[in-house]
C-alpha cells in the first residue's frame, strides 16, 4: 500500500479528484496527509472533512527558502510518503528538497509544457493565438516546470474564448489525467527510459 502525500496551496481541486478516484478505484495507495503552505487553504477543510491528517508550513513564518524547504520536508517526512502530489502548490522548492524526492515527485501544470512554463499560462497562451491549450503532469526536477513528462491532456481554444472559460476547459481534463498519472505510478506502470516516461503497458499517454 503506497502513502501518498498531497501539498496545495489553494482550493484543492485536484487533490479532491486524486482522494475520490483512489476511494473509488481502490487503488493500491492511500492519501495519508495533505500539506499546505497557507492556513487559509479551501482544500484543508475539505481534507480534513473527509479524515485526511493535515498540516500547514507556512511560508511566511520562515525567514528563507531554505527554511521553509526544511520545514516543510519534516512535515512531510513524519508521513513516510512513498509519492509526493504536487497539486497547485504555488512554491518554488529548492534543488536540495527536489533531489531528495527525485523519482517520486508529482506536479500538474495547466499548459502543454515546455509552452507556457510559469505562472499566468491560459492568458499567455491566448495571447500567442494557439489554438489547442491542455495540461502536463510531470515528474519534478529542480527546473521549475520541467521533468519527464507522464501524461498530458489537449483542449481546443475555442473562438471568444477568455482566461476563465480556457482554464475550465482545461482544469476538466486535469482531473481526469491527474488521477490517471497517480494510478499509474502507484500500481508501478511508469517507465524512464532514457529521460522520457513510457507506461509499462504502452497505455496511451495522453487525452484528446
Ligand atoms: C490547477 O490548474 C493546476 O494545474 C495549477 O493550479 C491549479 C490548481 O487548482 N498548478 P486546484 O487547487 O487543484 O483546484
């Protein structure tokens, strides 16, 4: 049974999505914490709902980076987590902290990487005029938005569409390939060979 530690920073969605499927699915893996780097983190009081231990480092308790890096891997360590979900944690982690979970690091981004690496990706990808946006969930590695990529999911930008109704559009399939990628790495179906992600399987890795 793998332990599967969540951090957010808000709302939680796809933590939820992530709990409910590994309920649901009964997959070989069970939620044991969801950390957050703020108190007021609407994703806390839905963990906590459902029984899920949580915590909170505060990042602006911590006089440096690298403090909030040590705290927070001493809340994470007292879990003993085989896989760590990043899942809209919006703080930069040190290589240190990075290099320690290498392997066994999760994180969603809201674009098709290595586009719109960052923050503000839906505006930005407006902007440029693409005409497909989607999501990528990846590996971490001590590049922000970086790492071999697991899975990724493509939505059409459709005419009149603004930053809301893409980031929709899109959050939709991040709570379908989220759970999926999970699945995988817990039931031990991910591959990396020569720096790129295959499923043991060759399930299709990615949604259309
Ligand atoms: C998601 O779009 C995720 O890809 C990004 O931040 C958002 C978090 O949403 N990193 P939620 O907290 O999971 O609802």
């Amino acid at each position: 049974m793998k332990r599967i530690v969540i951090l957010i920073s808000g709302r939680g969605s796809n933590m939820q999505a992530l709990v409910e499927r590994c309920a649901e699915q009964g997959w070989p893996a069970r939620v044991v914490a969801v950390i957050a780097n703020r108190s007021d983190a609407a994703g806390l009081r839905w963990a906590e709902a459902r029984g899920i231990a949580t915590a909170v480092v505060e990042h602006k308790a911590q006089p440096s980076r690298e403090a909030f890096d040590f705290e927070l891997a001493r809340a994470i360590d007292a879990f003993e987590p085989d896989l760590l979900v990043l899942a809209g944690f919006m703080r930069i982690l040190g290589p240190d902290f990075v290099r320690r979970h290498e392997g066994r690091m999760l994180n969603i981004h809201p674009s098709l990487l290595p586009a719109f690496p960052g923050l503000h990706t839906h505006r930005r990808a407006l902007a440029a005029g693409c005409k497909a946006a989607g999501a990528t969930v990846h590996f971490v590695t001590a590049e922000l938005d970086h790492g071999p990529i697991v899975m990724q999911s493509v939505v059409p930008v459709r005419p009149g569409d603004d930053e809301a109704a893409l980031a929709a559009r899109v959050l939709a399939t991040e709570h379908q390939i989220y759970p999926l990628a999970v699945r995988w790495f817990v039931e031990d179906k991910l591959r990396i060979e020569g720096g790129l992600v295959v499923h043991a399987d060759g399930a299709s890795q990615v949604l259309i």
